[in-house]
C-alpha cells in the first residue's frame, strides 16, 4: 500500500518530558521511518502531580500521601478535609539518581530521571471518614484533581491482598515490558475501594526491572485504587536482588535498582531515614496485626530482621486481647508446591530455611494466617507447621502470587498432603474479611469476580 490512512489512541503518561511519534515500515528489526510528528506535551508536564498513592503510619489517625513531580515543583502540599479543604500540610522531597542504582540496566540503558517524590501527611483523621484531598505545588498553584480516602475502620476491616502484579499500558500498545493479567486486577478493585479498608501487595509491584519510567506506567494504572485507600507494600526479588548489593540473594531479578526505586516511592512504615536494606514493619488494622517481613534480606536467627520478627510477635502475643489475629506478610513463599529444587534462590530451597528459622517462632506465638506471592498461582495450605497439619496450632499459608504477571503452572505431582487447595489456571486477588471472632477470606477470579475459592477461621 502505498497511500491510505488510519488511525489509533494511544494512552500517554506524564513522564516530565515530551513525547515524540515516528511512523516505521519494514518491521522492527530493520524498520524505516517515514515519518515523524511534532513534539506533543502536557500542559503541565513538569509540576503535574502524579502516581498519587497512599499509606498507613505509625501515627493513629494519620495518612501519607506521596507523589511524583519533576524537581521544578519546590512547594509541595497536600490540602484536606472532611467537609472542603480545611487543612493544609506541607511535604518533603526526596529522589534517587543514577550513581545510586547498582547495576545494569538501571544504571545505564534504563535509566532515565525518576523525577522527585513528595511526601505529606493528613492527621486527625477519624476511622471510618471519607475525606477529600488535592495535592500540588503551593508556589505554582498546579493541582492534582480532587481525590477521596477513607480512613480505615478500627474494628472489622476488608483488606485486599495480592502479590506479584505488574502493569500493562491502558492502550494495550506494546512496551519493553508488561503485565496483561493486571489491568482486570486494577479495574476490578477501582469498583472495590468504597468497601475496602486497605491493600496489601506483598512484592514484585511494577516488574520495572531496571527500566526506570515502568515506576510511572504502574503508579498511572494503580492511582485510582492507591489514592483511595492505603495501599502497603512489601519488596519483592525484583525490587531487591542483584549481586554484590545488601539482597540476601545475589541474583541479577532487580535489574540494577537493588531496592532504591522501591523505597523512595514506598516509604510505609519506618524511619525517615532511608535504609534499603530494612524493609521489614509491622501495623495494626482494626482486629488483627499485620507483620510484613522482606524476605530479600537476612531473616535468618539472630539476625537484625529476625529479631525485629521475634519481639514483634512477643508484643502482638501479648495484645491479643485487643488485636487477637496474627498476620505474617512477605513476598517468597514458606509452603509451596513447586519442583523448583537446583538452586539456592529457587522456591524449595528458600522455603526450606525459611521454615527452619521462622516456623519454632510461628507456633510459639501463635500466628493465624501467613500470605506470600512470587510463584504465579494461588495455593492453600491446613494449619501447619514444620510440614506437618495440625489440630491445634499451626499456621495457614498461602499463595496470592497471580495478580497480573505470567502464571506458574508448575506444581508438584503428587501435592504435598498440607495443601487443600491449588489453582493455577486464573489470574486473581483475595480479599480477607477481619472481625474479632473470625477471619473470612475469599479468593476471586480478576476476570469476571467470581469467588473461586473461600474458608474462614474462627476463635
């Protein structure tokens, strides 16, 4: 064909500079341009405040709010309330830059400007309250649109749970890299929020892998879920690991971020003091206590971490009055099926000395429910402990790894005795239902929202 015309939208994401379109022939291995477009821009392409996204603190009643502009925005603030915008807090800034990525591709074909973070906090905030908020630049009187969170309730909750989710491109248009599975994950959950209390993605979050400016596709396809309700993280083997960093596993997953990427856009719930190599916190929400271990760094006994772990469970033990469910949150599995054996990082041999060191404390302080991704399926385990079911004591484990990314489909044959269940045919999330006497958690298919799969437990 050698005259015509055509059309197709493409959806463009704010990444502080301007976009260029140049129309090929002969293919991608050998392509010819024929022909190339005029600069496009955003109208505020470097104050636009973008990524919104939101955490619990340490604080009661407080909410972080962080987002991305270019470092052109010096005056950063987020105004709330629960009736109009009644308060006005102002934020810091912080970034990240090349010199403190620690390998290829982050430091070299992947990079490109992050941009800056700013962070602000909303206090005062009652559980149960919608609130509305802006954020932006108070110098340039550049404005996000106006948002609304609710503040979590403090008795029975509904948080989601997922791991291993990803990004696709709202066009679909084909990109170095992407996620198809996630885009009916985060459209599902947009219709979830005025329900929800919280989400929980318990690593690999944006699968950027190096490439910078895949941060900015992940947070554009989250925002509507992330700006509406806490969204608390745990870092994953591709947010982490990379050898010769402070990864407990020296393999290349990161793609050269080994963490930094991570921790500046998600600081939860730790000192303002930036240690990538502590990504370990712990929460209560309404009646049960959340303790998000990272499974990247040394967990072993006598470790920092497993300290941490252990006198967290002592003083969790200790309030179950209050709090009386024990939730253990990470992102590689301590149960799971898979035949995944030759290497020190594969499944079996990280789950193993993860059973090793952290199950004696499990049982001993009695820990409900524990929830893992990295392998792509969903899986279930009786209450057990050291592979073994138990009547009393034990602990449940499972798989929420298959929010978006390529499913695992590779399972073990025959299945240990302490799974139940094991799917791996559905991209899905799970959502866990909190009240003091039970604990409810329904596992849904993100293509249609079908419950695939559900079980409580009871005090």
């Amino acid at each position: 064909m050698k005259t015509g015309n055509g059309g197709y939208t493409f959806n463009l994401v704010n990444l502080r500079e301007e976009y260029v379109f140049a129309f090929i022939r002969n293919g991608l291995k050998q392509p010819i341009v024929v022909a190339i477009s005029q600069n496009i821009t955003f109208r505020y392409p470097l104050t636009e405040p973008t990524g919104i996204h939101t955490s619990l603190t340490s604080t009661q009643g407080q909410i972080r709010v962080v987002w991305t502009t270019s470092a052109f925005a010096t005056k950063p603030v987020v105004s709330y309330g629960s009736s109009g915008l009644e308060y006005v807090s102002e934020g810091t800034t912080s970034t990240y830059t090349r010199d403190e990525m620690c390998g290829t591709r982050a430091s070299d074909y992947g990079w490109r400007d992050p941009g800056v973070f700013h962070t602000a906090y909303m206090t005062g905030l009652i559980p149960g309250q919608t609130y509305m908020y802006i954020v932006g630049d108070a110098k340039e009187k550049v404005w996000s649109s106006p948002k609304t969170i609710k503040m979590p309730r403090n008795k029975d909750t509904t948080v989601i749970i997922y791991g291993d989710m990803g990004h696709a491109p709202a066009d679909m248009s084909l990109q170095v890299d992407m996620q198809i599975g996630s885009t009916n994950t985060t459209k599902i959950l947009a219709n979830e929020v005025k329900d929800i209390d919280a989400v929980i993605h318990i690593g690999d979050i944006s699968y950027a892998r190096g490439y910078v400016h895949l941060w900015d596709e992940f947070l554009y396809q989250v925002e509507p879920v992330a700006s509406a309700v806490p969204y608390m993280t745990a870092i994953g083997n591709h947010e982490a690991d990379y050898p010769m960093s402070t990864s407990y596993w020296q393999v290349q997953d990161s793609g050269g971020e080994c963490g930094i990427s991570y921790d500046r856009r998600f600081p939860m719930i730790r000192p303002e003091v930036q240690f990538p190599d502590r990504l370990w916190y712990s929460f209560d929400l309404g009646y049960a206590h959340y303790l998000i271990i990272d499974t990247e760094h040394n967990f072993t006994t006598g470790s920092p971490q497993f300290q941490f772990i252990e006198q967290d469970l002592i003083r969790a033990n200790q309030n179950r009055k209050n709090v009386p469910w024990i939730i253990v949150l990470g992102h590689r599995p301590q149960y799971i099926s898979s035949p995944k054996w030759a290497l020190i990082t594969d499944d079996q041999p990280v789950a193993k000395l993860m059973r090793l060191h952290l199950d004696p404390l499990y049982l001993k302080y009695r820990v409900d429910v524990a929830f893992w991704g990295h392998h792509h399926s969903y899986q279930k385990t009786c209450k057990v402990n050291q592979n073994v079911c138990l009547e009393d004591g034990g602990t449940v484990h499972v798989v929420i790894g298959n929010a978006g990314h390529s499913l695992s489909t590779f399972v073990e044959d025959p299945m240990p005795k302490y799974f139940e269940f094991v799917d791996v045919e559905h991209f899905g999330f799970g959502r866990f239902k909190v009240s003091q006497s039970t604990v409810t958690w329904e596992y849904v298919n993100d293509a249609d929202g079908e419950i695939l799969h559900e079980w409580s437990l009871t005090k």
